[in-house]
C-alpha cells in the first residue's frame, strides 16, 4: 500500500471510531451518575475499593492460568493486562504468513477467568511499535459497545476498563474499531473469550458439582488470505498493506483457512492436548465470526452448554454441538479410553481441508467392555 492509500485508511478508522466514541459518549452523559453507581441485576455496587484486589498473569492458549473453581470469598477486583501485537504469523505447513492482529501475540487472545460478580479490570496497551487504533469489546460486559467505546486507543496508548462479570458463561472479546476494521480485526486474529464461572461452580444436568481435572481453551479462527495470479498465497509487509485485497476474499465469505488455535496443527501432533482415563476435561471453544460445531472423534460430549450460559442447565450426551459465530461454547468430557482422539468443526471440509482439527493424546487402560475389534482385518471368509 502506499503512502497516500495508508493514510485514506487510518484517516477512515480514526473516523469510524470517533464517530462510535461521540455516539455512546452522548447516551452515557444522559445517565444520571447514580444510575452508573448501581447494577440493577445484582444489587448496589459494592464499595470498589473496600473489595480484595487480585492481579492475575494470563497465559497463552491452549491452556488457562490458575484459578479456583468455587469462588473463595466474595466478589473481587480480577486486575489483567494486554498487550496488542501486531505480528507476522506463520498459519499452515506451507509457510503461508498473516499479518496478525492479536491480543497478547497470540490467536486467539488468552482465556481470562473470573466468577460471577467479580470485577473484571483491564489494562489495554497499543504498543507504539503498533500501526493501528484497537480496542476491546466484551461480550461479557453491559454498556458503551461492551467497553469497546471505552477502550479505543491509538499506537503509544494505554487504557483501563473495569466491568461487572455479572452473567455466568464464556463470553467471546474482541477487536472492534468501527466499520469495516472491525471485521478486518477479528479474522486478522483480534478475538479470544472470557469465562466466568458461577461461584459455586459448574453442575451438572443433574445439579451435582462438575468438577474438572483440566481445561482447554480452542479459539477457531476463520482466515482469509489473497492469492496471487498463480493461486499462490501472498503475503504482505505490513496489515494495511493487505487489507484491500483481504477484504475482497472476506467479501466473498469462503475462509481460506479454518483453524484452531491460529494456525493448521496448532493443537495436533507434538501440540496434541493431553489427558488421562478417568479425568474430567472442559474445553471453552471460541469462534468470534462465524459458526461452528465441535466434535470429539471416539467421544461425546457429557455435559455441554452450546450458547456456553451456565444459567442454562447444560446438554447431555451430545455427539455435535453448535456455537454460534461471535459466542463460545462449554462442554464436559470424561475420557473413558486412551488413544488419539481428533477434536474437530465438524464441517468436515473445515476440519480436514482448512484446518480446523485437534488432537487428544489420552493416556491410560483400555476398555475392552467399551470396545474390541473381535476379528482383525483379513479375508473375507
Ligand atoms: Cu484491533
């Protein structure tokens, strides 16, 4: 892109985000600021600042930072950091490059973790390295474009939100600048999801305690990667240098990769997730754009919230569910056998041909009650 062309579209950003920012910045100052004071669903706010402060470090996906299942004590302050990376990222075995958007240098962003009621408090920073305006909008969150009005900040800023986690679920963030940024944002890699869990826990269909040994995050990501003349895939410098050819493949609604965790085997082979007979496993699985239906290969889902809302008694037994582009879904599995299972969007033109497949490497006894292969392969007889 050139100079002129990359100044036309940071000019367009600036403007589709003022515009957004102007907009809600006119409905909030009508709000009287006792009405801000208080949140309806869950009561008057509590004292901030006589509640416990928690810094929490996140750590990237697949897997999740510490966290209590039941909620110790009452509401708290859960403080977190980003940092916007804008990087070149490598996303199939054949070398093809993005340039990434990505919260924290990684697609999708990290799973934030919380319990109902607490405060979720974010440190947002666009590093001056940057090329873009970002910002964060949670679906977790009540108000001003789920903070994303609140949060729009230019190269060599930073910015702090606080929300109230007031509904239990996993919830999808993501970037949203205004206008056509934002989708551009959100298949460059600009989305991950948060999952706040009831204070008590999860339970079951049946209202006893879920309890599980591990957890996984899988952020599905729809990429959409300009071909040259010969079908080749192009890479560029820098994000606005590809943006209007991106957006024509994007127009045409086809993903050129489907994938989970932001690139083809992220989460298979030598990335496999792992896990052992008998432990429970719960898998968030984001898709910030586009809908999906996970599929365990040789397994099932045992306790599953499709919409990922734990106010929802979850699904039982499920052999394919659907989360809905822009939402994440929870589901409980107890692995019975060990073995290689596939994990897939099962679209299976995805899973196979685009991308979107990972691996469990489950360790332990087999059950031969649960299967056995009574003759082996041979002639017919
Ligand atoms: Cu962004």
């Amino acid at each position: 892109m050139d100079a002129a062309k990359a100044i036309t579209l940071s000019r367009r950003t600036l403007l589709a985000g003022a515009a957004i920012v102007g907009a809600v910045g006119a409905a909030l100052s009508t709000v009287p600021a006792q009405a801000q004071e208080t949140a309806p669903e869950t009561g008057p706010a509590p004292d901030l600042a006589s509640l416990p402060r928690v810094k929490v470090d996140l750590v990237a996906p697949p897997f999740v930072h510490p966290h209590d299942q039941v909620a110790v004590g009452g509401p708290k302050v859960v403080q977190f950091t980003m940092t916007i990376e804008e990087k070149a990222m490598v996303i199939d075995d054949y070398g093809t490059t993005v340039q990434a958007l990505t919260f924290n240098g990684s697609v999708p962003g990290p799973l934030m973790v919380v319990h109902q009621d607490d405060y979720v408090e974010l440190t947002l920073i666009n590093p001056e390295t940057s090329t873009l305006q970002h910002n964060i909008d949670f679906h977790a969150a009540t108000g001003a474009l789920g903070g994303g009005a609140l949060t729009l900040i230019n190269p060599g800023e930073q910015v702090v939100l606080r929300f109230r986690a007031t509904r239990a679920g996993a919830f999808v963030y993501h970037c949203a600048p205004g206008g056509a940024m934002i989708p551009w944002h959100v298949v460059s890699g600009m989305n991950g999801a948060i999952l706040v869990l009831p204070r008590n826990g999860l339970t079951d269909a049946a209202g006893k305690p879920l309890v599980y040994d591990r957890i996984y995050y899988v952020g599905e990501q729809d990429f959409y990667i300009p071909r040259d003349e010969n079908g080749d895939f192009k890479t560029y410098d820098s994000p606005s240098d590809g943006y209007e050819d991106m957006r024509a493949v994007m127009l045409g609604l086809v993903p050129t990769h489907e994938v989970f965790n932001g690139a083809v085997g992220a989460l298979t082979g030598d990335n496999a997730l792992t896990a052992n007979v008998g432990e429970t496993v719960l898998v968030v699985h984001s898709q910030a754009n586009r809908d999906t239906r996970p599929h365990l290969i040789g397994g099932h889902g045992d306790n599953v919230w499709p919409g990922g809302k734990f106010a929802n008694a979850p699904d039982v037994d499920l052999e394919t569910w659907f989360v809905a582009g822009g939402s994440a879904g929870v589901a409980s599995y107890r692995f019975l056998q060990p073995g290689i299972y596939a994990y897939v969007n099962h679209n299976l033109i995805e899973a196979v041909e685009l991308g979107a497949t990972a691996h469990f490497k489950v360790e332990g006894e087999w059950d031969p009650d649960l299967m056995t292969q009574v003759a082996a392969p041979g002639p017919i007889v």
